[in-house]
C-alpha cells in the first residue's frame, strides 16, 4: 500500500539553514533518502518551498478564485512529502520515524486512495 508521508513543522523550528546543525538536520534526510532506497519503498519525494509562495484556487458558483498562501493557516505548515510504499502501517510508521522533522514536528500518514478503474 502506497502512503504520503506529510512534513510538518512550525516555522523557526528545528536547525536553521546555515548552521552547522543544519548540515547534521540534511544528513538525516539523506540517509532517510537511502534507506527507503535500500528497503524499495520510496516513490517520490520533494521538499516544499516557503508557505508565502504558496497559491490557493478554489472554484465558487463557476468563477475561478485564487488566493495568496496556504488553504488554511496553521502554526505548522507543510514542508514536503515522501511517496512510500510499504506492506502496511506498520512499516509506514517505521519509515516516518527516519524522517529528521518528526523530533521537532509532525509527520501524518496517510493511505493513498486505490479507485478502481484508475489507470
């Protein structure tokens, strides 16, 4: 079963960009990286730019709207994902533990839809 593994956290939180901890926070994502790798799971993957470059477009009563920033405002916001596909839940969790943010955020799993007929 395919999962989307969601990467939250608060802005400001964690190592910063520049830092030498910020060079230990990356090496975590690389070896993540190659271990889902190793293990056949990793799908896809990509980290998010900023929550303001974010644009939002929602349809109302046939007019298109669009809307600086995320759809909701939150004190984590979404920093990037990684498409596993794991024998189920249990390995999902496994493999979200190996992503650096969940020490100082958030990582939501969640099943990828199968519909039938779909490709």
């Amino acid at each position: 079963m395919q999962y989307l593994a969601l990467i939250y956290a608060e802005d400001g939180a964690g190592p910063q960009y520049g830092t030498p901890e910020f060079e230990g926070y990356m090496a975590g994502f690389f070896a993540a990286n190659k271990a889902y790798e190793e293990a056949g799971v990793m799908r896809g993957g990509n980290a998010l730019q900023a929550t303001s470059t974010a644009t939002s477009v929602r349809i109302r009563d046939g007019k298109t709207e669009t809307m600086d920033g995320p759809f909701a405002e939150t004190k984590e916001r979404l920093g990037g994902y990684y498409l596993l596909d794991c024998k189920d839940l249990d390995e999902a969790i496994k493999m979200a533990e190996l992503i650096p943010t969940a020490h100082h955020g958030t990582i939501e799993l969640r099943p990828i839809m199968e519909i039938p007929g779909d490709g």
